[in-house]
C-alpha cells in the first residue's frame, strides 16, 4: 500500500487552541520573535523538538505504575539497567535526567582548558558542555555532509582523513572521539556502521576512547539496515549492538529514542572513569541508582527501549519525513536530501538568498512559518552555531530550519497541513526580510535572545 498509516490506535488526545494569523503576529512579536518564548498553548502544530515531547504508550503508563521510588537500590534502576545493557554492552550505566546532564560530567572530567574534542557534528548542548568546560569542539563531518542536496546515504559520516590528521596535529590535547547518531545538526543524517567502526579504530590507534552521542540510535540503525550493503537481513537490535560494541562510552538523550518525557544516562566501560562519574552524579543529579530521574521514569525508559526497536514503527517514522520532504521538493522547497531520521530540514539560506547568513534567514523563515500557520519549527545555522567563545560570529555551514516531529504525537493530516503551510510562504518569501540579535548570553544563545526585524 501508498498510504502511509501510523501503526498504533490513539487512546488519549490533547486539544489544540486554534488562532488566528493576526494573534500569531501579536504574539511572535510580544517574544521578541524567538520561538522558545513562546507559550505552546500559542503554537498549532510544535515541532520545535521531538525531544521529551513524544507520546508514551499503553504499556510505557503500565510501567510507570510500577515504578519504585526507593532514594537507593530501587528494582526500577535494575530493569532500567539491564535495557540498556541489552542494547548497549556496557559495563557501566549512570542514569542522568536528560542527555546534557550526561555531557556536562563526560566533559567536566574529561574536558577544560586547552583541550579539543572532534566529532562529525556537535549539537548545541554537547558544544555548550564542551566550551563551559574551557575545551573547544570541532567537527569533522564528511564534505556531502555540508550539502543540503548531496543524495549521499551516509551524510553523517565522520571523514576519516581529516580525523587522522587532526589526532596526528593534535592528539596530546585530545582526551576522546565523538561520533552523533544521527547527525542532527547535519539534516538527521545517518553514521553507516562500516564508518562507525573505521572511526572508533583511529581513535584507538591514537589512544583515545570513542563515545557515542546516541541519542537516535534506532533512527540510525534503521537506515543503516535499508543502505548500507550488507546489513539488510540483519535485525534492529543487533545492527544497534554492533555499532556500540565498539565504542568505549555514550552519552544518551532518552527523550528521543526511548521514548522517554525525561531521562538519558552516561554509559562507560573504565572503570575509574566511570567511578568518578558517579561521585560527579551524587553532587549533581541524585544517587546512582535513580540519577535525578523518579522510579516510574527508570521504569517507563525501559518499556520504550523495548518499543523503539520495532520496525513497524521505524518504516513509519522514517517513511513520515520523507512524504513530507518529497512534497517540499516537488513544490521547489530547498530540502535537506535524502529525508533524515527525526526532521525535515529546509535550506533556508538557499530559499531565502536575499537575506545574508549574518541576517538570519533561517530565523526569519522560522518565524514567517509560525506567523503564517502556526507552525513552530527552530533555526539550525547561524544563530545556533555563528557565535564563537571568542565573541566573533561567522555564518554557519549552513542555514537550515528543522521540523522535528515527536514521536507518535501527530497523523497524516497534520503533514499535510505543514505542506500546504510551505505552498503559503513561497508566495510571500521574496519579501521577508532578516533579523538583528539585540540581547543575547553568552552561551547557547539561541535558547534565550531577543530579535527585532531589519
């Protein structure tokens, strides 16, 4: 069949307030036209993330039931446990709230002054972690990766020549490798498992541990199974432990491929490291054995690791942003191809080209988004990444806006809805104009500043 269907029955539903277009400008403006100050009572359809905002299931609410709040030693952290390890063969698990937290000791032990950790591409949290450190994060990705039309399958590979001669140039000021599975400030792209692999090697060569950002592990795997040869008779389950059998360490945002409202973890196989990890965790988070997260939460992430490794679901989830990004494509929208994993990717910058990266194209498409149908959505380019710790700005690689959809949250009508959103602003982009930042912090700017238009 042509049709796609979401393989699940909806049981609860959330009313969305309906406004006007007229409210909307009211209310853009009143955040001072960053779309995380808006209230998302305001907003039709959010995509500002899929990250904690995805539906749980039946038998993730089942489990929160039976979730045990014991301060230490709770069952829940053993069931919890040993999902992980199931999918993930490491000897040590630290629960954490949510993935920052994960990064923040990762790089509070490992980074600081004077130290430089390579990755294909760090997102915003990991290079926010890195740099509070004192450290600084640079990314190696593969040149496809910084095409927005490039069809290359993997576009999320590490580029293996580059990282060789980085750790050759750099190495004694290089404590770890990162890879991020998928490359979510690439477009969602995905890590083949041979590029995977061939990275955790290098870095072994040099000595230095390989960590896994592996917050869209399943995401990653699946495409893997579908384009790399080879892989796909494979199951999902096995293809994820091979591409962390390899690595030393990962760090996990389980508000994405665990279908969790909260959670992540730190997982490492050294022993000492991860033993001062765990002391980092009790100032900072809770005991080891709940990590900042209740009972019912441990319980909950364990139920959807279970469910996130289905291929009904992945065929469904994957096939979503590629209906949605064939449409933009065939209306002459400028798509992040092939479709990744969690999002749809616009090229703002390519579809905006009156407005320079210095002006802000992709927060201006954002913004024109929301304005128009409600939609929000969030800039990946320049106002994300353009900032150095220096206090410099240059534009980003790219300027993109992404749609990243929850998990289980929206249907069919709802992708139709943002297709026909984009066949309005195209009749209107030619005349929107850039922005200026006029209050910003220092760090992870974009969370926070204010904008007014040019």
């Amino acid at each position: 069949m042509k049709t796609i269907i979401e393989p699940f029955r909806i049981k609860s539903v959330e009313p969305i307030r309906m406004t006007t277009r007229q409210e909307r400008a009211r209310l853009i403006r009143a955040a001072r036209y960053n779309l995380f100050a808006l209230q998302s009572d305001d907003v039709l359809i959010d995509l500002l993330t899929d990250s904690g905002t995805g539906a749980m299931s039946s038998l993730q609410w089942a489990a929160i039931m039976r979730g045990d709040e014991s301060y230490a030693g709770s069952p829940s952290f053993y069931r919890f446990e040993a999902a992980v390890k199931d999918l993930m063969p490491f000897a040590h698990v630290i629960p954490t709230h949510q993935g920052r937290a994960a990064e923040s000791i990762l790089f509070d032990l490992l980074g600081g002054p004077g130290r430089r950790i390579p990755s294909n591409t760090h997102f915003d949290t990991t290079r926010g972690n890195i740099e509070a450190s004192g450290a600084m994060g640079d990314d190696l990705v593969i040149d496809e990766g910084r095409d927005p039309a490039s069809e290359h399958p993997f576009k999320g590979n590490m580029d293996l020549a580059r990282l060789e001669t980085y750790l050759a140039e750099h190495g004694p000021s290089v404590p770890l490798v990162m890879t991020t599975i998928t490359n979510n400030a690439g477009g969602g792209q995905p890590v083949s498992l041979e590029n995977i692999r061939a990275t955790a090697e290098i870095a072994h060569k040099y000595g230095k541990p390989f960590v896994i950002d592996g917050c869209r592990f399943a995401e990653n795997a699946w495409f893997i199974k579908t384009r790399e040869p080879g892989q796909q008779d494979r199951t999902i389950p096995d293809i994820v432990r091979d591409c962390f059998a390899v690595a030393d360490g990962m760090t996990m945002s389980a508000k994405k491929d665990a279908f969790g409202n909260i959670g992540g973890w730190l997982a490492l196989n050294d022993d000492d490291l991860a033993e001062q990890a765990r002391a980092h965790l009790i100032l900072s988070e809770g005991f080891p054995t709940y990590g900042g997260l209740a009972g019912r939460d441990l319980d909950a992430l364990a139920q959807g690791l279970a469910e996130i490794v289905d291929e009904d679901y992945l065929r469904y989830r994957i096939a979503t942003n590629a209906y949605i990004v064939d449409r933009l494509d065939a209306m002459g929208v400028p798509v992040v191809k092939p479709a990744g994993g969690h999002a749809v990717f616009v090229d703002a910058r390519r579809w905006l080209a009156q407005i320079p990266p210095l002006e802000y194209p992709g927060q201006a498409l954002a913004v024109a988004l929301y304005e128009i149908a409600g939609v929000r959505s969030v800039e990946i380019g320049t106002v994300m990444f353009g900032r150095h710790p220096d206090g410099t700005e240059t534009p980003a690689a790219m300027d993109l806006v992404r749609l990243a959809f929850p998990r289980r949250t929206y249907t069919q009508s709802h992708a139709d809805y943002i297709v026909e959103a984009f066949g309005e602003l195209a009749r209107v982009k030619d005349d929107l104009k850039g922005y200026r930042i006029v209050k910003e912090p220092k760090l992870m700017r974009h969370f926070t500043c204010a904008f007014e238009p040019l």
